[in-house]
C-alpha cells in the first residue's frame, strides 16, 4: 500500500473510531442488554454489535472493495488475508465495559496483502487513541512513542491472566509459575487491545495470551511493531491472521528468553 493510500484510509477510519467511541461515551449510562456466547461469562452486549455494524456499513458503503474481519457477524468469511481487510473488534474487554464502565478499547486494524498497514486502538473513556501507520511511527493521541527500551528480565512486568497458572494445554504450570516470580510483576487489564497498547507504551514489557483471535491483535501487532516491539505465537513462530493463536508481544530485549527458557521448555 502506498503512503498516500494509507494515509487517506487511515484518515477514515480514525474519524469512524473516534464518532464510535464519542457514541459509546454518550450511551454508557443506558441500561444494557447483555447476552453471552461460548458460556456464561463470555459476554456480548448490543453496544458491541451496534459499534460493529457502524463500522461494516461504512466501510461497506465507501470502500466497495474492502473486506472486514471482526468478531460480532457484519464482517466477511474469508480463506485469505488478500486485498485491503479491515480487522476490527468493535469493543475489546466488553467484561470491563459491563462491570466497569471503562477499560475497553475499539480496536481496528487495516491489512494489505497480510502486511498491517495501520492500526487503531481507541481506549474509549480515557479518549486516548493509540495509532500507528506501517513505517512512521506510533502515537498516543498526538505524542510519538519513542523505540522500546533495553529492559532486564527480571526488571519486566508482564500483561498474563491466572488461566496460564491453572491447569491448561499449553504450558506446564510450574515452567509458569517459575516465570512469574522471576520477573518484577504481572499485570491483566482484561482487554488485548489495551495490553498491547501498553507495551508499545513501554508500561508493560510483554501480553501472553492463550487464545486471542486476529481482531484483538491486529491494531496491536502494527502499534508494537512501529516501536521495535515483537509479536509471534507463544511459542516464537509467526502467528495467523486467519485463525486464533496463542500470542505474544514484548520488547525484544526479553523475547528470546520468554521464548526458549519458558515458553518451549514448558511447551506440553
Ligand atoms: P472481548 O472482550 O472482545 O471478548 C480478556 O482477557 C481479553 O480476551 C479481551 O481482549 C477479550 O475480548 C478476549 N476474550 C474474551 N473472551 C474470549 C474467548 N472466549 N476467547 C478468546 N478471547 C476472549
Ligand atoms: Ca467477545
Ligand atoms: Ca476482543
Ligand atoms: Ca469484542
């Protein structure tokens, strides 16, 4: 995608997350309708699908073309990452939007060919926005986010839910258990998105996660990247954007060790 083309979409689609979020904000008080999905706290709401469908039927209407992949139905059923897709989570940590009130984020990611191009991450009731576009940079509102510093293991906090330290098909729970008292601290903000904008922010140094889909990453992986942050599988192989991964992104000065001392050798 050439810079002209990204800069004009990456122009539309921030004014779309920031009138979607300006909306959110107006109706958080309104009684919601909740529902779950896979089980009983596996959360929907119609905010979740009415920020969705804003999205589709825009993107639909100005961009023919395009193709969408995101989590609530509107978008398209596809068998390859081909052509300009849209890859968006209308809201990323509804849990948070339910209970809290805040903590979630509109994520939305825009892919060429496989390549991210650009990436959004809105944290709607902070209104901060997290941007990056493919090779100039990411932002927090209006402030460049400098290159990721070197950071120690030890001296890392890392974004992980408890479900790595209970009995689970990915990792042995002693290999995760030595790794959580080996770095400062640990951290689970209950939104991807946010886990990812924090560890291009520098707050966090890394987000593990057992079973994340593309919408809660994709806006992510392009923000990290444009810091000098890495995203992979858990296990340090590249991840798929048509299917749901185990995923990790972190500064590169601790992957290599996250990966090979903790990751595989835990690897059940
Ligand atoms: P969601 O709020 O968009 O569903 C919570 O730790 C994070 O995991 C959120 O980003 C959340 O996205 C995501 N998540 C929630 N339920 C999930 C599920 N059943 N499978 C995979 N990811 C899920
Ligand atoms: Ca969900
Ligand atoms: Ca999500
Ligand atoms: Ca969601």
């Amino acid at each position: 995608m050439d810079q002209e083309k990204r800069q004009s979409i990456y122009l539309q689609a921030k004014q779309w997350v920031l009138e979607a979020g300006k909306t959110i904000r107006s109706r958080i008080n309104d009684p919601l309708t909740i529902s779950t999905k896979s089980n009983p706290n596996d959360l929907v709401t119609t905010m979740d699908d009415d920020t969705e469908y804003f999205f589709a039927k825009n993107i639909k209407q100005t961009y023919p073309d395009h193709l969408i992949i995101s989590e609530e139905g509107y978008g398209d059923e596809l068998e390859s990452l081909d052509g300009t897709i849209w890859i968006i989570d209308p809201i990323d940590g509804t849990m948070n939007f339910v209970h809290q009130k805040r903590n979630f984020a509109i994520s939305v990611g825009v892919y060429q060919d496989g390549i991210g191009e650009i990436g959004l991450i809105y944290d709607v009731m902070a209104d901060v926005l997290y941007s990056a576009k493919r090779g100039e940079g990411a932002f927090k509102n209006q402030t460049r986010l400098p290159q990721l510093p070197e950071k120690s293991f030890h001296e890392s906090i890392l974004g992980l839910n408890h479900f790595w330290l209970c009995e689970n098909s990915l990792v042995e729970e002693k290999v995760m258990q030595r790794l959580v008292k080996t770095v400062r601290g640990t951290r689970a903000y209950g939104s991807a998105a946010l886990e990812f904008a924090g560890v291009a922010e520098g707050i966090i140094d890394g987000y593990m996660t057992m079973d994340i889909a593309p919408w809660d990453i994709a806006a992510g992986i392009v923000i990290v990247n444009e810091v000098g942050g890495k995203t992979t599988n858990a296990f340090g192989e590249q991840v798929n954007m048509l299917q749901k991964n185990p995923v990790l992104t972190c500064n590169p000065s601790i992957q290599t060790e996250l990966i090979e001392d903790y990751m595989k050798k835990g690897k059940k």
